[in-house]
C-alpha cells in the first residue's frame, strides 16, 4: 500500500481537473436540535462553513456541494448540486457530486463530508494531489476524509446505499494509496459533540 507524507505536499494548487465534493444532503437523525445540525453555529458560525472554508484555502479550481435535506447558504464559487434522493444513503449523494463533477470536466474528485470541521485545507490539498485510483487520508495512522476517488473507478462505486466509497474501498485494496494528514476528520453528529466542541478552543 502507497503512503504519502504530508510534508512532501509543496505549495502548488490542485489540478483544475480535480474537483473537491463536498457532502451535505444527509438529514443528520442523530442530532437532536432546533435545526439542522449543519445550520447550527460552531464557534460563532454555520457547521458545514469551517468545511467550505478549508476547501477554498486548499485552492481547487472547481467545488461541488451536495445539498438535500435542508437549504444551505453557499457561496458563487460553489457548485450546488441537489439530490432529490437523499433519503435512499450517501452512495446517491457521491453520485450525484460525481456527475457534477463530471460535467465540469473533472477527472478526478476529492469527497469530504460537511459535518467535519476540523479537516484542513492541507489535508484536502494533500489527498488531492495523490496519484492512486483511489486515496484517503489518514490521520495518526486511521483511516478518514477527504477520499479521492480518480475517474477510472467511478463506474465501480455504489450506486444506492449508505457507504459511499468505503466498500470499494474495502474490497479493492490494489487500488488504495494512504494520504498521512494533520487535522482530524472527526465529525459531529449530535448535540453534545457540538456543545464539547463549542465549549472548548482546542481543535483534535
């Protein structure tokens, strides 16, 4: 299995061929809120802005934001794509970014998810410029977002379910390289992660 060290990544933006894709159609059952968990302040602002932010600091030409159960407030530069599906999982999100992304003339995307705030844009930039099919960050030797997943394998992703790219990532791992990352991909699910992390200055 290839591994890429974080040092190595240089200054240079990604390929404006590669297209980052963001997730953030999920309905997040397990937050229990006035409002979607997405929509709710982490520090003073939106949860699903601090990913958008560290996207546009990693500099890719071309952003794809998957919307669906609630209504986000995106910027120009973002590609809104909806999916009208998002009740059915996550693999017709991936999918619906991936036409997007495909449409753009994108021949590779970089995926990460809304409700993971404390990715970095080198962590985004770094798994953008591996060169397996498929690339996923990790961090302190754990596996997490973003994946990148080149277009030579978009026809063997899932097309309806709830796993996304982890089952191909799974059964196909001649195809893996691993992305070493600072940051962390820990995600917020319910309200009491959110007010632990909104109670403390210290990101993971």
């Amino acid at each position: 299995m290839n591994t890429v060290p974080a040092q190595r990544l240089d200054d240079h933006a990604p390929s404006s061929e590669t297209c980052a894709v963001l997730l953030a159609a999920g309905q997040g059952s397990r937050f229990i809120g006035s409002s979607h968990k997405l929509v709710t302040p982490l520090r003073g602002r939106a949860l699903y802005t601090w990913a958008l932010d560290s996207i546009e600091a990693a500099g890719f030409a071309h952003v794809v934001v998957v919307t669906g159960c609630v209504e986000l407030d995106l910027p120009q530069w973002v590609v809104r794509a909806h999916n009208p599906r998002w009740g059915e999982g996550q693999a017709t999100s991936l999918q619906c970014g991936i036409a997007a992304a495909d449409a753009l003339g994108a021949t590779a995307v970089v995926v990460g998810l809304a409700d993971q705030p404390f990715v970095t844009a080198q962590a985004w930039r770094a798994v953008a410029m591996a060169d397996t099919p498929i690339a996923v960050a990790t961090y302190g030797g754990a596996r997490g977002n973003p994946v990148r997943l080149d277009r030579s394998i978009w026809s063997l992703l899932a097309t309806e379910g709830d796993y996304g790219a982890r089952s191909l990532l799974t059964q196909r791992p001649d195809l893996v390289g691993e992305v070493a990352c600072t940051g962390s991909s820990a995600d917020i699910d319910t309200m009491e992660q959110l007010q632990l992390w909104n109670s403390s200055t210290n990101s993971p």
